[in-house]
C-alpha cells in the first residue's frame, strides 16, 4: 500500500512540475522563415538572424520558438515538414510571424522556387489558414531587404513580387502584416551603403573572424549588430499591430538597438 501511495506521489510531483513549466496559450511566438531569421550556433558568430535576438525585446513570460531555416522557401518548408512540426507546437492564441521570399524566387533551384503569383501565393494561404484553424495569429512579415543601393544611393527592393503577394493577401484575407522590407529600406537608407556594411558580414582576412577565416562578403546575412537591430525592426511592427502579444513587445530595447557588438548574443 505505501509502495503503490509513493508511486502516485511521483506521479503527481512530476505532473505538477511539467504543469508549472508549460507555456500558456498566447505566450508564444513561432518563426516560419528561412536564413535572414535563423539561430546560429556559437561557431558561426557574428553571422546571427533576426528571429535568434527578437526575444529580448519581449516581456520574460514570452517564448520565441524559431523554426526559420537557410536556405528554405515556403515549398520547401512544407516539403521537408518543417511546418508540420511548427502547427505541432502552436497553441490557441500563439502567433506565428511568416517570412519567406529569398529562397522562394530562386528559379535556377527548382526545389526552392514558388512563384510569386501561383505557389508562393497558395503556399502563403495554406499557412495562414493553418494557424487560423489551430486558433493561432498569423503575422506575414515581407522579405528584410538586401545590402542592395540602387543608383540614387537609395536601397533597393530585391523581392518585390513577393511582399507585393503578401500586401494583397494581409488586405483581402485581414491578416496582420509587418512590412520588413519597407522598414528594413528605411533602416538601410538611413546607414547609407558604405555604413551599412556593418549590418552584414562584410569581414577581411586580417579581422581572423573565426567563422570566415578567408573573409567574407555578404550582403543578405546579418552581423550581430543587424540581427539584432532587424530584430528591433520586428518587435517595432508587431507593437504596433494592436495584438494580444503586442502588449508583451517592451517599449524600449536597448539589446536590440545597440550600435557596437556584444561579441555574442545574450539580451544586455
């Protein structure tokens, strides 16, 4: 009897821990996306995503789980259920924020390509529709923009079929949409080509950056300086959507407003 009263007792410890631990309904926000919003690990530092740094710019009570990926585009985050695992995860009133285009218009690899008007539309559809079912938010955030100065020194849209797909569908289908690509544009013009390298990895032999050891330029991946002030981009958008989780975006971030590196990615 006392045996069988001790195993009922472990059973109801551990219950009771994974109940205290669960997140709650609302209290999460999950990222489809591909390498612009991705988490690195420590080996590939300074290369980090915006989706790696929005948490410190949310309230302690709201997890961030990041699904982006490299390389993905929404056909091939379907196809490699990627997006079955996210819906897995998403509770009545979670938010699920939606970023893809990079890897969507890239026709020389047929895998990625969804083209902006048909797939990349339909597969767009199928996610908000999704959410919606599973009594989520889904959020469409437009493509961040490239390290890309047209010839006025203004920054140029580089995926404008695709956040033109989004704009229309957050409008005809009411679904609440952060337009990153504007934001980002804006963010970019006002850095200015030259400045803005900083932004992204743009890394000489002579700096021994551990993760580019024969240097590196790159102007669609993000430093730590852009993961987190695209980052910052983010959580402005989402305040400003008037969502239950907007309450939960804190009114000043200065771990993601922050104008010299860390040397990692801790929230300070």
């Amino acid at each position: 009897m006392r045996t069988a009263l001790a195993i009922v007792a472990v059973f109801a410890a551990l219950f009771a821990t994974q109940v205290a631990q669960a997140t709650r309904p609302g209290d999460t926000i999950l990222i489809a996306s591909d390498s612009t919003a991705a988490t690195y690990k420590a080996d590939r530092y300074p290369q980090v995503g915006w989706g790696q740094m929005l948490s410190c710019g949310l309230a302690p009570d709201v997890r961030v789980s990041n699904h982006a990926m490299g390389g993905r585009s929404t056909r091939t985050f379907l196809a490699e259920g990627r997006w079955a695992r996210l819906m897995a995860e998403v509770m009545p009133g979670d938010t699920v924020l939606i970023q893809f285009g990079h890897n969507d218009q890239a026709r020389n690899k047929l895998e990625r390509w969804a083209p902006a008007a048909t797939d990349y539309r339909d597969n767009l559809m199928r996610f908000i529709w999704d959410v919606r079912t599973a009594g989520g938010v889904p959020v469409l955030v437009t493509p961040v923009a490239r390290r890309n100065f047209g010839v006025h020194g203004k920054a140029v849209a580089d995926y404008p079929a695709y956040s033109g797909v989004m704009r229309t569908l957050a409008t005809d289908l009411h679904v609440p949409l952060i337009d990153l690509e504007a934001r980002s544009r804006v963010w970019l013009d006002r850095a200015g080509p030259e400045a803005a390298k900083a932004y992204y990895l743009h890394y000489r032999v002579e700096d021994h950056v551990a993760a580019f050891p024969k240097g590196v330029t790159d102007d669609t991946h993000f430093s730590e300086i852009g993961g987190r002030q695209v980052a910052d981009l983010v959580a402005d958008g989402l305040k400003a959507l008037n969502l239950p989780v907007s309450a939960k975006v804190l009114s000043q971030r200065p771990a993601l407003t922050r104008t010299t590196p860390l040397g990692r990615t801790d929230c300070q």
